[in-house]
C-alpha cells in the first residue's frame, strides 16, 4: 500500500522524534523516530484509509516491514532484540504483559510478575471481573512460563478464574535490609498509632481517622500518625478539623525517620481497599508494630496470624476496627510482648535473602512452555457439537459433547469457557472426563461448571467456547448446537442456544 506524503504542521520534539499535526485540528496524524544521523527509523501513521501504521526504513529511507497495531511492532522488537539463549523477559509492567504474551515462537522464557489486585473490585470475591488494564493479561494467563504472585490469597484467587496455576510462584516484595529489629522496643504509649501511606483515595486514610474520634468519645486516648502525603491532603485536613481531631491526628507528610517512627509506636494500621503485599506493613511488623488492619485483598491474611502477631478486621467497617482499638489498647504489657516478637519473626521471609532464594529456585525450576502453533481466529467456524446435553449436578452443571474429526491430543488439551457479553469476566473449566467412541470416530467431552462461577455476574449473560489450553485467547471458537438442543435451567442458570446457534447462558427469566 502507498505511503501517505508528509504533511501537516511539523513540530521538533526532540533531535529524534518528530510529529506531524493536522492543521486545523492539531490532532497528531504522523509521528517520525530518526536515526542518530537523522533519517527516518520509524513513521507511525494515522492513515485514513487503514487506520495506524507502523513502518520501518531501512538508513537509504526505503519501508522494509510495516505493522498495524503497536503491539506487532513492539513484540517484534522484543524478538529481534532477546537473541542470546537461554534467555529470560520478566515483565511487571501492566501494559507490556498486555500483548507480549502474543509472541508464540518465542525462544526466551517469559515470567510475569503481578504487584498488585488482577481484579477491579477483588474485595466482592474471586469472580468479578479483572481489571481494565489487565484484561488481555489474565485472558492469557497461561502462556506466561511462570506467574509471580505475592501471596497464597492471590494464587487462590487466580486459581478460581478456572487456572490450574502450574506457572504460579510465591515470588513476593522484599523489605530493606535493617527493616527487621532483632529486639525490638517494648515500651511504648499503647495508644500510639501509626500509618505509612500515601494520601489517596485508595488507601481510605478517613477511616481510621473516624476510628480516633469514636474512640476518643468512648474516653480512649488514641493517637494516630500518617506518614506520606498526596492529594487527599486537604480534604483530610478538612476532616480532622471537622472531628476537633488536631490533637490526637498529624499528617507530617514525608518524614526521613519513618523506622523510628515505627520502632516508637505502639501498632500500626491499613485500610486500603485493596493491595498486592502492602510494604508499609511489612516495614512496621519488622519494627515490632503490632498491625490492626482491614481484611485487605490481599496481604493481611498471608502476614497475620489473628491475635498472635496482629488483628484483622472486617473490610469497611470503621466501628469493627475501634472495637478491635480498644481491646488492643487495654491489653497487659505481658500479654503484648509475645505479639510484638511474633510480628517481627513473621516478616523474616521477606528479607532480600529469603526473597533472592524464592527466585533462585523458580528460575531454577523454569521450563519454556510449549505453546500451539496460534493464529488470531476471530472469524473461525464454531466447532460442531453432534450431542450436548446440559445437566444439573450438586453446586453446578456438567455440559457434556460429542464432537466429530478431533485428534485425541488436540481433545485432552481443550477448556470450557465462559465470557461474559457485557462484562469483561470470564471463567475456564477444565476438563472433567474424556472419552472416545469408536462408532462415528467422536470424541466425549464433559466440564462440571461451578454455580459460583456466576457469583458476581447475576444477571450477565455468558458465551460458551472451546480453548486449547495455552492457546491465544483470540483463537478460542464458539460451540455450535445440534438442532434438537433444547435450553436446560440449572440453578439460577439457563443453557441456551443463541439465534446465531451457539450455546451461552443467562440468567433464568
């Protein structure tokens, strides 16, 4: 295809990167990257006929390759790039697990490495939908070598998504050297609280703030302190004025002795709505800070053991977390000692050293993932179902079908799954049975769906495919229904064949 002529107002970024505006709308319609002696690397094209287009030039300004979505140019870079072998790509980064995982051919092994929740709202349950930027990560999940997770809840939660979770590894955050006190002060102002957290809205510093000023009106003498700063600043500041707080609430903002900080109060707090493995509570239980924090997705449950090293309280409830306040404050100085020793021991895995072993063993263990040879098949055929029958058991439905023409290592690879219409959520199942019949050469599939699969999609309508395992989640292909299908309830649930003949389910009318 031709290459659209330079034009538009050029405006000079920078001695390597120009961009062509359109005159009257000042919209960016051509960027050019240049090589070092200023000819043309790479034009990205806004064309008006095909859409963006990303074309390499060779140093004499002849096109050799063109791509059409950034993604295409970016993992090709990444191949022509990794060449040495063996050869290992950790991705962290939200947007490049996005459209790496796209790379089949690959020769070098690719860990991804999750800092925080996959999910937009992780505190609902495991089976909500994923988080906007992580969509095509978790869609793909399987395709990553290895999955670094911070904690056993996160793992489990993935799992529930319908993953075996054979590629996750426990690879978590790591405090600083010297976070952990080998003996830690023990006396301390019982009512001295503090918090490391930046202030924002996720991490919900008016709670606790609300939990001093109920505490103060039952007569405990409670202070908290909230180190970091951010732009909730003034509406905190609004509200502490507001509870006649001044006196028992500070927000100092960065302070460089936030370890004293810590080794000087008496417990520390969280109430973030979610997290990955929150450092700040790791900091403070390794300075003997006794945590009293919400049930947080994730970390609380991996780190505190209840009432042994610190307290979790339910999610969101400000009175809840005075209560547990209070009883805490009014406990013997014997009785919080133990505690205080127990928070410290219980970070020690955390330590570099404990940390660079996880990873140590992991690569050790690293296996390249032998991925099916993927094309993108949006438009592929759906796969015939000679049978389906649609069955009520305990807790969910088996769909169970007959297929024609299907190689037996093809079949013993292959997934249900659900994709919600609407909503990005989705759900794997594996498989439950599998048989062959020799009359008619077809293949038995059967997928026991579990009803809380649907838990936090009531009334999300769901379509119904068929994956390879490990296979691109563009190429996964609809079921056709056999003509006498009929729709079958299943709990809450109906099986139904859509008006195009593939089977979905809804919720029962």
């Amino acid at each position: 295809m031709p290459i659209p002529d330079e034009d538009g107002e050029l405006e000079n970024i920078t001695p390597f990167y120009d961009v062509f505006r359109n005159s009257r709308t000042g919209r960016v319609i051509r960027r050019n990257y240049l090589r070092g002696d200023g000819s043309l690397l790479l034009a990205d094209i806004e064309d008006p006929k095909l859409g963006r287009r990303f074309i390499l030039h060779s140093p004499a300004g002849e096109p050799m390759v063109e791509w059409r979505r950034p993604r295409d140019f970016y993992n090709a870079w990444i191949t022509a790039t990794v060449t040495t072998s063996p050869a290992v790509v950790i991705v962290d980064d939200k947007k490049v697990s996005e459209f790496i995982h796209e790379i089949s051919d690959r020769d070098f092994a690719l860990i991804l490495f999750l800092h925080g929740s996959h999910l937009s709202h992780p505190w609902n349950g495991n089976h909500g939908q994923p988080l906007r930027a992580r969509t095509d990560t978790m869609r793909n999940f399987d395709r990553f070598d290895i999955v670094g997770v911070q904690t056993q809840q996160q793992a489990e939660a993935i799992r529930a998504m319908g993953f075996s979770g054979e590629n996750i590894r426990l690879l978590t955050g790591e405090l600083p050297q010297g976070s952990v006190v080998s003996d830690p002060p023990m006396e301390r102002d019982m009512g001295n609280a503090v918090m490391v957290a930046n202030l924002i809205d996720l991490k919900r510093i008016e709670h606790p703030i609300r939990a001093v000023a109920k505490l103060r009106d039952r007569g405990i003498a409670v202070s908290l302190t909230v180190l970091g700063e951010g732009p909730a600043r003034p509406k905190l500041e609004a509200l502490i004025d507001e509870l006649d707080l001044n006196d028992r609430v500070q927000l100092p903002g960065y302070v460089i002795n936030v370890h004293e900080q810590l080794t000087s109060a008496s417990f520390s707090t969280l109430t973030s709505t979610s997290e990955g493995l929150p450092l700040s509570l790791l900091e403070a239980m390794g300075a003997g800070c006794v945590p009293i924090v919400y049930d947080i997705t994730y970390g609380p449950r991996d780190l505190i053991d209840q009432g042994v090293n610190g307290f979790i309280t339910p999610w969101s409830d400000i009175d809840a977390l005075a209560d547990q306040i209070e009883r805490f404050v009014s406990l013997e100085s014997g009785e919080v000692e133990p505690m205080r020793r127990a928070a410290v021991k219980s970070v020690d895995r955390y330590l570099p050293e404990a940390g660079y072993r996880r990873w140590q063993k992991a690569l050790g263990e690293l296996r390249l993932t032998n991925l099916p040879d993927s094309a993108d098949t949006k438009s592929a055929q759906s796969i015939e179902a000679k049978k389906l029958t649609c069955t009520p058991i305990a807790g969910g439905t088996r769909i169970e079908l007959e297929i024609d023409g299907i190689h037996q290592s093809i079949a013993e690879t292959l997934e249900l799954v659900a994709a919600g219409r609407k909503l990005s959520t989705f759900f794997i199942n594996e498989l439950s049975e599998i048989s062959f019949r020799r009359f008619g050469h077809r293949t038995v599939l059967a997928f026991d769906v579990d009803d809380e699969s649907f838990s936090e999609s009531a009334d999300e309508t769901f379509d119904v495919f068929l994956r390879r395992s490990q296979d691109l989640w563009t190429s996964k292909r609809r079921i056709s229904t056999p003509k006498r299908f009929r729709a079958t309830s299943a709990a809450a649930r109906e099986w139904y064949s859509t008006k195009h003949g593939n089977l979905s389910v809804r919720a029962r009318k």
